[in-house]
C-alpha cells in the first residue's frame, strides 16, 4: 500500500540534508498523473539543488532515504538530484548530482563510494522528466515550475523518449506492461503533441490501434491496474513492438523533415 506521509518524509530529508540550498522537491510520474498504482507504479521524484552536494551530504541522504523506500510501494522511489544551473537554461544530456533507485541498492551496499561515483553523470531520461514536470508535475516544496524549469526542446524530449523505447522488441519479453503503454504514449506525442501517463497512453491506443494489437493494449491496461503479470503471446507483442517502432521512426522523421519544430515544453 502506499503511504502519504512518505512524501512529508521525504520533503523534510531533502530539507535537513541540503538546507538553503534546497531549491525544490517536485514529484512527476503516475502519482503526479492520478493514475497511481502501488503494485505496479514507483514514486518519482526530483530535487532541485542552489550547489552540488558534498560526500557526507549524499551518503547522509543515501542512508535516510533507504529506509523512506522500505515505506515505499513494491517499485519503490526513482529521485534524482539535480543543480538548478541546469534546468534553465536546460541543458542536454542533463548533468544529475545524484541519482537512487531500488536496482542500483546492491551496489551502495558493497561499495557506497563507487555508487556515489556512479550515480554521478549525465541522464537523457531527465529531459522526458523536466517535460513532464513542466507539463503535469507537482511542486511538494519551494519554488513554482516555471522559476525553475526552463522549456525543453521538442528534440530534446524525443530523443530522450526514443533512448527509451529503441529496444522495444527486447524490452516487451521482458516487461510487457510497461512497454506496450509506453510505446503507445511516445507515439500519441508524435502523432498529436499529446503529454500522456502510461495509462492515458494505453488508452490513447485503444482508440487508435486495430485488431489484434488493440487487445494486446487492452490486456496491458488490465494487468497495469490490477497488478496482475502479464503473458501474452510472444509473437503478437514482437509484431505490436516492430509496427509501433516504425510509425515512432515515421513520426520521428517527419519532426526532423519539418525542421526540427524547435517547439519548446
């Protein structure tokens, strides 16, 4: 189940630890979205920092932090740590400060100070995140979106999506829920500019796909809300996987064809 007050907890942490130079803590992702689910959805988050934090700063926070995601649903908390030098003007590939997930946790229990080292780098995922903040985020501490947040390139945020779904065909073997939603809000943006959850993008797919992979993406939405495994037939999700990547490659010419359409979010 998920807990509220894990929110309140973390603002408070960020708080503590970073002090005046905590600029924001702004949440993004299905909880930002209304379309939460703790079986199936992680809580992300990120913090906007006034200067990089020290090593005793993050292993503070690294230390604390794992036990906040002890409350956390099944998938956990996705933050990452970000300096505000960044964000606006927004710079790409996106610097991070800091990053926390779940998968990442074996190894700051062997070595915290090579996780330290490697959760310290350049994100493209960030550039999807700040789009989606921007668009739908929500500010649980300090300063509004638009003070922090600079527009980010409609080319920014594409490549950022295709990183992310370029293996699909792998990917959807793997984990198939959030492969074939998400393949399907990437092209609801490219086909109509849309900023979709992965649930709306599921059924941005049931209205526009056809059969079979219209029952595929129905089947996809039912386990996404249930929580329940998915198991589909492994040659339908390869064929839903090949044709969704080629209308995003469709899409993603065209975007470059019309000149890049220096739109900004």
């Amino acid at each position: 189940m998920y807990d509220p007050s894990l929110l309140e907890d973390f603002v408070f942490l960020c708080q503590e630890v970073l002090a005046e130079a905590l600029t924001g803590v702004y949440l993004h992702g299905s909880l930002a979205m209304g379309c939460f689910n703790p079986a199936t959805s992680d809580v992300d988050l990120i913090v906007v920092s006034e200067r990089a934090m020290s090593r005793e700063q993050k292993l503070c926070l690294m230390e604390r932090l794992i036990g906040l995601n002890g409350r956390a649903p099944a998938k956990g908390i996705e933050m990452s740590v970000v300096l505000r030098s960044f964000c606006d003007p927004f710079v790409y590939p996106t610097p991070f400060d800091l990053h926390f997930s779940p998968m990442h946790l074996p190894l700051y229990r062997a070595d915290p100070d090579a996780y330290l080292q490697q959760m310290h780098g350049v994100d493209p995922d960030l550039a999807a995140h700040f789009t989606m903040i921007r668009q739908r985020g929500i500010v649980l501490y300090g300063a509004p979106v638009p003070d922090v947040f600079g527009p980010v390139d409609d080319a920014y945020y594409i490549d950022s999506l295709w990183l992310d779904v370029q293996n699909a065909q792998k990917d959807i073997c793997e984990n198939p829920i959030y492969t074939v939603l998400n393949l399907c809000r990437v092209l609801a943006f490219l086909q109509e500019r849309a900023y979709l959850s992965k649930r709306e993008g599921g059924e941005w797919g049931l209205r526009h796909l056809r059969a079979p992979h219209d029952a595929l993406v129905a089947q996809a939405l039912r386990c996404y809300r249930s929580g329940q495994a998915m198991r589909p037939d492994e040659a339908l999700t390869r064929s839903f996987a090949q044709q969704m990547l080629s209308e995003i490659r469709r899409g993603m010419a065209r975007f470059h064809h019309r000149g890049g359409n220096r739109h900004e979010c």
